[in-house]
C-alpha cells in the first residue's frame, strides 16, 4: 500500500486586509503627509522557459511610480537572446512594442538556459535550469465536512467538494507551483507555491481547489528551479503583505543582474483537466 501525504495551501485573503485598512484610516482623525521620492524607472523583465513547446515570451517594460501604476511603458528595440547549455542560441524578435519571441531554442528537462538583454546601452542577463518534470497521476473529487455553528448555537455541517491532485515526488529537492484554471479563468488568488519538505519522494495528496458542478477545471503544476520559487514567493509576501503594519515594501528577489527587475525563469509543466457534473458529487455524497 502506497504511502500518500497531503499538503495544504493556505489561501491569502486581501480582502479582510483591505477592511482592517479602511478600520484604522477611519478611526484617524490626524492628516499624515509623507514625502516619498519617486524612484527613477527601471527595466522590467519577464518570462518563462518551458518543456512544453515554443515559442515563449520576453516582456520588456520600465518600472512606475509606486503610488502610481499606470500600464508599464514597453521597451522597444532592444535586443534579448537566449542561449541554452546544448549551445543552441536564439535571438528573439519583437512582434509588438516590448514583446519578444524566440524562434529556435527549446525547454529541456536538464538544460540551463540564459537570457541576455541589451537596451540603452545596459546589459541584463539571467539564468534558470528545468529540473525535474513531474507529472500529475490523476485528480480525484473529495468530499469535506466542515463543522459551524448556527444562530442557535446548535453545529451544522456543510458539506463542500474539493479537487486532489496525485503526483509522485522525486526524491531530489523540488519546488511547485500550482496554477487553477476554471472554465479556462485563472484563478489568481494566490500563487499556490510549496517545497517537498514534507514530502520528498512520497507520493503526495494536494487539495487545490474547490469544486462545483458544471465547471471544467484545468490543474497545471509547474516544477520550478530554487530562484524561480524565491521570485514567487517573495512577490507573493509583497502581494500580501499590509503596508500599514508591515516593513517597508521591497522588490522581490530574482535572477537578473544590473539591477533589473522581474524574472526569467524555466519550469517543467504537467496538467490534467477534469469536469465536474452533477452525477460526480452526488456519488460523494
């Protein structure tokens, strides 16, 4: 008998923030003014390597105000290449302003590969490995009990369904993101990240999602290298974090030189898709 473990992911909820900000902005009488420096624009950089096939994206923008985030300019003109550890080199090109797009060069699980970017006379450059690719073995439908209390005070149980996620974890160290679409809408709540600390090479259980008659839901787990998940998981303190109680707001951590921000990353990608009908819960039930 296998072994499983289960990992749960705790969602963020930048709603009960938002109230307890407007709570203490109410119960201000005082009119503070602080004096920000506007910070000098810098470049922006974005993009994902997969094993999936090409051809990927390179965004390329410039940094706003931090009070004040418009759309971010593009950066037109510059010139990004990608060169993996085969020796493949791919120039990209630009099919919109700031929007760049390899032709050649492929996502392997193994490989490394490095993106240089050269605009206004600076260089950028990044690297990401894809490590191991993990593939989901199924999903499966749960039903839940969660117990709350009525106005009476007398406890009642609803019941809920929710979607688990199987996959076998290798034995070496992994990091993972999950992303969940519903009727191909992304759910952005959160950023799904986890190690394997608990993990590793088991055969893990992962509830990912709610579930509702009727939707069709696409699960995709990304493998993800050590600098990728510190990219993610630093933007998403940064999402979540309360700017009234919490330390001043720092840039996430990532993988480019010369002071650029964003990310290139490169992940192994695996997903399996499930629809959910009536039939489905009601032999849960």
């Amino acid at each position: 008998m296998v072994k499983r473990k289960t990992v749960n992911i705790k969602d963020f909820t930048v709603i009960i923030l938002s109230l307890v900000a407007l709570l203490v902005f109410a119960g201000c009488q005082k009119v503070i003014n602080v004096d920000l420096n506007e910070a000098a624009p810098r470049i922006v950089i974005e993009g994902l390597i997969s094993d999936r096939p090409g051809p990927y994206t390179i965004t390329i923008s410039k940094s706003g105000s931090y009070f004040n985030q418009p759309v971010l300019e593009k950066v037109s003109g510059a010139l990004a290449i990608i060169t993996d550890s085969n020796g493949t080199t791919d120039t990209l090109t630009e099919t919109t302003s700031g929007i760049y797009i390899t032709s050649k060069i492929r996502g392997v699980q193994g490989r490394t590969y490095t993106l240089k970017v050269i605009s206004e006379d600076q260089e950028y450059v990044g690297s990401s490995t894809i490590l191991n690719h993990v593939d989901i073995d199924s999903l499966t439908l749960v039903k839940s009990d969660s117990q709350r209390l009525d106005f009476g005070g007398d406890p009642k149980n609803k019941i809920h369904f929710e979607i688990h996620c199987f996959f076998r974890d290798p034995l070496a160290k992994n990091f993972y993101r999950v992303l969940v679409y519903k009727n191909d809408s992304i759910n952005t709540q959160n950023y799904r990240l986890f190690d394997d600390q608990y993990t590793n090479g088991e055969e893990t259980d992962l509830r990912v999602s709610s579930a509702e008659a009727g939707s069709n839901y696409a699960i995709v787990l990304l493998s993800l290298d050590k600098q990728t998940y510190g990219y993610y998981r630093t933007l998403e303190d940064l999402i979540y974090t309360n700017p009234i109680f919490g330390s001043t707001p720092a840039n996430p951590n990532n993988n480019l030189s010369n002071g650029a921000l964003g990310y290139f990353g490169a992940c192994a990608v695996s997903s399996r898709r499930i629809i959910v009908t009536d039939s489905m819960l009601n032999a849960l039930k």
